[in-house]
C-alpha cells in the first residue's frame, strides 16, 4: 500500500454535507487505530469550524422564526415557545462540539499551520508555483498554500506519504509536484485507494450484486430496497414550483417506486470505501425512480385591508426517474456464505438536487368541506 497517511481538504468536507457521523464523512472512523494515519491541516479545521457555525447559526435562527410563526398562530403557546427558544443551544458551542467529536473519532492529527514557513510562502507566491496561480485572485489562495505545505513538512519529518481527498485545482497541482502528497479528486475513490486487496473484494461484491439483481438473493435486495426507502425520506432538495398565487413549500419527500444498480463493464459501478473482515462499505451507482410529494400553503394579497392572507394548502406529487450514488454498508465476512451476509445500513451520498413541481393552485377537496362542516358544529354548540 502506497499510503501511509490520509487527508481531506475543507471543500470535501463541505460537499458531504458537514455531517460527521453519516455518509462518506462517517467512514473517515475507519482510520482510528488503523494502518492509515488520518492528518487534517490546521486551516482545514479552522475553516470547518467557520463554515459549520455559519450553518448551526442559519438552522438555529430558521427554528427561532419558525417558532414565531407558530406563536403567532396560535399552534403553541407563548410559554412553550419560550421554554423551546431556552433550551435550543449555542451554535457556536454545536459547531466546536461536532468538530471535536469528528477528530477524537477519528484519531486526527492537527498539523500546525506554522509548519509552513513564512520564506517558503512568498517564493511560491511570487514565482508563482501552485496552489498560487499565475493569474487572479491571489491572496484568496493562502489558505490551501499553508495547508499543503504544513501537510507536506510533516509528511517529511515523519517520514510518511499522504493520499488527499480533494476536487480543488490547486491542491491537485501542487500535488503534482511533491514527493509526499498525492490527490484524489473523489472521497469513495480515495478511499479505495487505500483499502487492502480491493481486487478481490470488487469480485466478490460484483458477484453478490448481480445474484442480488437476478433474485438469487432476494432478502438482501429486500433489505436494501428498504433501507434505501427510509434513506430517500431524508434526503433534501429543492421544491420548484409556479403559481399566480405566492406560495410556501410546507413539507416534502422523496417515496421510492424501483430502482436498479447501474452497471459498468461486466460488473456495477463500485467503489469499496471500507474493507474489514466483518464490515464491507461500497459506494454503488443506482437509477432511482422515485414519488417527490409536497405540501404547499398558499397566500395572496387583499388590497382593501393591505395584509396578506392565507387561502389554505395544495399538495403535488410528480414521479421522477435519475442517477443516484448510494452507500451500503454489509456485516459479515465477504468470503463466507453470502446469505449469511446483512445489510446493516443505506445511505444517499448523491441524488437530484431539485424537482419542479409544475402549476399549482387552490385544492378545494373533501378535506375543506370537512374543515368547514366542523367549523358549523362549533359555531352551533357556541350558540348553545
């Protein structure tokens, strides 16, 4: 194994959602007591941090509002909505504790930004070699050039070879040209890389895929078409929509109707992530066909009282069909017996991003008249 050391830049972490405990970034535990050394660069964490806060900090002014408007109308009373705003915490302290927790999981080291020296930084920008580009904004690139050349002096005092996870431009350049960092531009990808005897497993994986598919193995495919209908649930993407009417997307999901792995050359789309004698990740390539449902409230403007109104709800619902990446984590030797094998969890890492739900109007349905029908029952044991 050519690697003996693992790193990832702040845009991958970024790109899987910031969410340490699942998905790709969840597989990142493996390195903990392992073989593989995982580093992450000073700058890295402190750019994480940055980025997370700014995130906690949008989410937790979201529910703030949305208490508001719960207070306001009437769903909770003002005491309950006071407790909920007491209880909801710091978004600073979430951030910190979710990075801390991500690094004492697994078994980071820091490398200190000042392992780059300050000679070495202003040859490279004024040369200028990479990450500096020779045109451009480039003060904004500092960042990655202390990064990487923190990671590379410690990969040379310690006598080690890193293997980064990055899609940016100019860690892949600089990469290029040093002697101790090389780049991948995908997360699953870099993480093949670095697993043992991957050839052997991607047999066997291909081999249990295609029993799978041909129903040789059907309570694992069952499994994984469960798992894989609760992971779509969860899944976010945006509601596009047109009305004549202003509209609010109140609730939507993703209901799964089939799917299939996609196949490549005489096997699937495979990228194992994870090998261990009883735990197997891959990372999969499947077609989705899929139900997105949503729910809309909807307004309009009343230009005698000059305030809006709302005229009630709609829901939609469209089918969809498109490329998905998913992540299935197997518990069991791949060597033994495949029935013997179980799906212990499926995860979307890709999926659409959006879904355009067409025209929308006002549904006067059975519901309204209920609603109306009630309201008469009221309105008649007031009277009483």
């Amino acid at each position: 194994m050519p690697y003996d050391a693992f790193t990832i830049d702040t845009n991958t972490i970024i790109h899987g959602g910031m969410d340490f405990k699942t998905g790709l970034l969840g597989q990142l535990e493996q390195f903990k007591d392992g073989p593989v050394k995982f580093v992450i660069s000073e700058i890295v964490v402190r750019e994480t941090l940055k980025h997370l806060q700014a995130h906690t900090r949008k989410t937790r002014d979201a529910v703030l509002s949305s208490l508001n408007k719960a207070a306001g109308a009437g769903l909770i009373n003002e005491e309950a909505a006071m407790a909920a705003k007491a209880a909801l915490a710091d978004s600073r302290e979430i951030a910190r504790g979710a990075v801390a927790a991500f690094l004492d999981g697994t078994g980071a080291e820091v490398v200190p930004a000042n392992l780059a020296t300050v000679d070495t930084l202003l040859k490279a920008y004024f040369e200028p070699t990479a990450p500096f580009e020779a045109s451009g904004e480039k003060k904004s690139e500092f960042p990655d050039a202390i990064a990487l050349m923190s990671l590379e002096q410690w990969a040379r005092s310690s006598g080690r070879t890193i293997l980064a996870a990055s899609a940016d431009k100019g860690w892949k350049a600089f990469a290029d040209r040093s002697d101790h960092i090389s780049v991948e531009g995908d997360l699953g990808g870099a993480l093949q890389i670095v697993q043992d005897d991957t050839d052997a497993a991607a047999v066997a994986i291909n081999g249990l895929l295609r029993r799978m598919t041909g129903g040789e193995l059907g309570g694992l495919m069952a499994s994984v078409s469960h798992r894989l209908s609760d992971a779509l649930l969860d899944w976010d993407f945006e509601i596009e929509a047109s009305s004549y009417l202003r509209y609010e997307v109140d609730t939507y999901e993703l209901k799964l109707e089939d799917f299939s792995f996609v196949e490549q050359g005489e096997g699937f789309a495979v990228t194992i992530v994870r090998l261990e004698a009883e735990e197997t990740a891959i990372q999969v390539d499947v077609e989705i066909t899929a139900t997105a449902i949503a729910d809309f409230s909807l307004y309009a403007w009343d230009s005698i009282d000059r305030e809006e109104i709302g005229l009630g709800t709609t829901s939609a619902s469209n089918e969809e069909t498109f490329p998905a990446s998913i992540l299935i984590t197997f518990l069991g030797p791949l060597t033994g017996p495949p029935e013997e094998l179980d799906i212990e969890d499926v995860e979307v890492v890709e999926a659409l991003s959006s879904v355009n739900m067409g025209e929308i109007e006002m549904d006067y349905g059975e519901d309204d008249r209920d609603d109306y029908d009630q309201l008469q029952l009221v309105l008649a044991a007031a009277a009483v």
